[in-house]
C-alpha cells in the first residue's frame, strides 16, 4: 500500500477502504508518512469529503492510534459530556455532581481553555490544592469512591488527532465536518465512556456560528458515537451570548456553586438539567428524561449535588471549604461597574469579544505556556431583551492591572449592541440530536 495511490484515490473522488485509512493513521503516527503527503490527503478530503463509513473508520483509527482508556473497573454504565467549547461554559462544574450525585459514574478527562474559550481545569484549580494531575489507577478510584473525578488528557491518547489538527490548523484544512467530527469524537471513545452526551454550541461565541453547520456537526457526531457501540445524545445550544452571567475562572466556579444551591442563572440551569437529563437515562437511571430531570431537580433541593461537589474537590486534593464559603475563593483586587452608554434594549451580544475581554485581563491563554489570572473575569449584568438606562450597569469588571481593565472595557463596550427597539429573548436549546 502506498501513501500516494491513496491521495489520487481521494483527489479523484474515490472512497478510501476501512484498510486504507487504518494504514494511512498508523504509518502517520509512527512517523513513516510525511507531512506534505499528509497535507495533501487532508486537501483532497476538505473538498472530495467523506461518506458516513470513511468517517467512522477514520475516527476509530485515530481513537486506537495510542492508548484507549479501560474503565472496566468502574461500576455501572459510564456517561462522558462533552462541549464544542463557547462562552462562560462552566457546565461540567455543575453538572458532574448533580449526575454522579443519582449514581451516574462521571470519568471525565477534560482540557485547558486556550483563546477566548476556558478550560474546566483551569477553573477548577481556583479551589486550592486541588490538581487533575492525578494518575490512571487514582482517576478511577475516585469515580468508584466519590461517584466523579476529573484528569488533564493523557498524551497518548489519540495521538493521531494531536497531529492532524496541528497539521490542518496551517494548511486551511480545520473547516471540514468530517475532519472536526472525527477530531472530537475520536478523543472521546478513546476516554472510554460507554455513553456519550455532546453540548453543540452555534454562534457567535461557538465553533459553528450557524444552527445549520451546528445540526450538521452533531449530526456527524452521533452517527461516530453509535456506529462505535456507544450510546450517543447531542444537544445544539445558542453561543449568541455568553453562557449565565460570569466570565473568568473563579468567578465562574463561584456562579456553578450557587447553581448547585438552586440561586444559579435560568440559562444555566436549563442547560445542566437538559443535558444531565439525557446523561441520567443513558445511564439507566431513570426510563424518561422528564424523571431524569425530577431527580436532578431534587438533588438540587436537598444539597446531595453541592456535597458531591464538596468531594469531589476534596478527593483531588482541593479546599471543600471553599465550595460552601465560595467567598474564598481568588479575588481581584479592582471590582468596578460598566455603565451603559445609552437607555434601550440589549439587541446584540458579540460573544466571543467577552471571552476576549477576559482574555485580556489574564483570564485566558494567548499561547499555551501563558500564565493565567484566576481571579479576573466578568459578571454581566444584562444580556439579550433586557431593558437598560442610561448609566446602570451592564456588567461588573474584576481586575488586577488598570491598565488592562481599560482595555477590556473600551473592548466589552464595542461588542454590545443596544436598540431603542424592544428585543425578543433568544432561545437557549436550539434542537436534540438522538440518531
């Protein structure tokens, strides 16, 4: 088999064999076909694409290209979540100990954010002491003991995928929803989860800023999970505007926190119920998503999810003061209003520009050797359809430089957009992806 034959194979519109794509990964991987080869099937791929069989066997090749995780040893049918990655997205903070808390094992391997998005470890380390450097035989026994634990991606997991995407990234080949879906997909059934919950985020904030492409992609995405044995669920939710109310990493544990004490924003809320609903029956826990969602509410009510969370934190080596005194948790030392500019309703929210704003004040990564501030961020005080006058505040801003909290207000400024008209409310869950 030649590496050759395959790309004319491809450029000409020909459909490579689950043999051929299995040969292509692993001669890659192992260093045997170079990166111009590589690149050029990648080129022929984004515009010839790939039928739905060419896809699953892609992604299967890059899931067993290192290791696959073995959580065997784990009891009970266990349920990974996964977001496509957005705005104040501190999802996992809240939903893993609200479904562990009803037995759903939570093994979740997570990552760190980069650009405007944040990384659920990064959040997590604004309670002190805790590390997701923990290893393999520890991970599990947490999720046995304390029903959830959470650890950084090991490097030999689906190595493959590490490759591609650094070699798609400078070749203008990311674009391709075969290539994303199989990227995605291939990290998660190597993690080893036997179901898999997807967060598709769509808009401005999101990775597909259309609902279109976002269908598309979980689409793609539960077709992979299915085809692959496992049980696979996907959730499009609008990305149009930052996610709740808090941007910035302690200040988005703080606002998962009070969600798990029932005082959390009504977006966030809806989506941990939804997507903790569809995780609860995959895991046979309830038959229905309405039960499911009963049960998530009562664990809510009776602080079981917050003591879960209390455990979890504790069990890797973190504070569990912190998550029922939540005030302790890093604090900048500037906290000042943003007034608005004019009276009228919030028409527009650039969202990815907050994520940027947060950014710049240390809350995100430029590169990833960039030091974080944990304490920085901000909390919004309107968001799409709210009314606002003149001068009230639009959002609270938690810095530790002037300078830089300068320039993240000129910058969260230029990305809301205010009417005179009256705004409809957007809509949170856009549509759900079961086959």
């Amino acid at each position: 088999m030649r590496m050759y034959d395959l790309i004319i194979k491809k450029r000409n519109g020909g459909v490579l064999s689950n043999d051929e794509i299995i040969y292509m990964i692993n001669e890659y991987t192992s260093g045997n076909i170079p990166d111009y080869q590589m690149s050029a099937m990648m080129m022929a791929i984004f515009f010839r694409g790939m039928t739905e069989d060419e896809t699953l066997a892609l992604t299967m090749a890059m899931a067993h290209s290192g290791d696959m995780l073995d959580l065997s040893d784990i009891r009970g049918i266990k349920v990974d979540k996964h977001s496509t990655g957005g705005v104040g997205d501190k999802t996992s903070l809240a939903l893993t100990p609200m479904v562990a808390a009803l037995g759903v094992p939570v093994a979740k391997m997570s990552g760190r954010g980069l650009g405007h998005t944040g990384g659920t470890i990064d959040k997590l380390e604004s309670f002190e002491g805790f590390s997701t450097g923990i290893s393999e035989e520890q991970f599990k026994e947490n999720v046995n003991r304390v029903g959830v634990s959470i650890m950084g991606q090991t490097a030999d997991l689906a190595p493959a995928d590490k490759k591609l995407y650094a070699l798609r990234d400078v070749t203008a080949t990311v674009d391709n929803m075969s290539l994303i879906a199989s990227s995605i997909m291939s990290k998660k059934l190597a993690a080893g989860a036997d179901a898999i919950v997807l967060d598709v985020k769509t808009g401005s904030g999101a990775f597909m800023k259309t609902e279109e492409d976002s269908f598309a992609l979980a689409k793609e995405m539960v077709r992979i999970g299915n085809g692959a044995g496992r049980r696979t669920v996907a959730v499009i939710s609008d990305m149009d505007q930052p996610l709740g109310y808090a941007v910035g990493n302690a200040l988005e544990v703080k606002e998962a926190i009070d969600t798990l004490k029932g005082n959390g924003p009504k977006d966030f809320m809806e989506l941990c119920l939804t997507l903790g609903s569809y995780m609860v029956v995959a895991a046979n826990k309830a038959s229905t998503v309405e039960e499911a969602r009963e049960k998530l509410v009562t664990v809510i009510e009776n602080g079981k999810a917050l003591e879960k969370l209390a455990d979890f934190v504790e069990a890797q080596g973190g504070n569990r003061e912190q998550v029922y005194h939540s005030e302790r948790l890093p604090k900048a030392s500037i906290v000042e209003d943003i007034p608005a500019p004019k009276t009228g309703y919030i028409e527009k929210i650039i969202c990815d520009e907050i994520g940027i704003c947060s950014l710049i004040l240390g809350g995100g990564r430029e590169t990833k050797e960039s030091e974080i501030d944990l304490s920085v961020g901000l909390v919004l005080k309107k968001k799409v359809g709210d009314y606002i006058s003149e001068g009230e505040a639009l959002a609270e801003i938690h810095a530790n430089d002037r300078e830089k909290l300068e320039a993240a207000k000129r910058r969260f400024l230029a990305a809301y957009h205010i009417s005179d008209n009256a705004v409809a409310k957007k809509k949170l869950i856009k549509g759900i992806v079961t086959e």
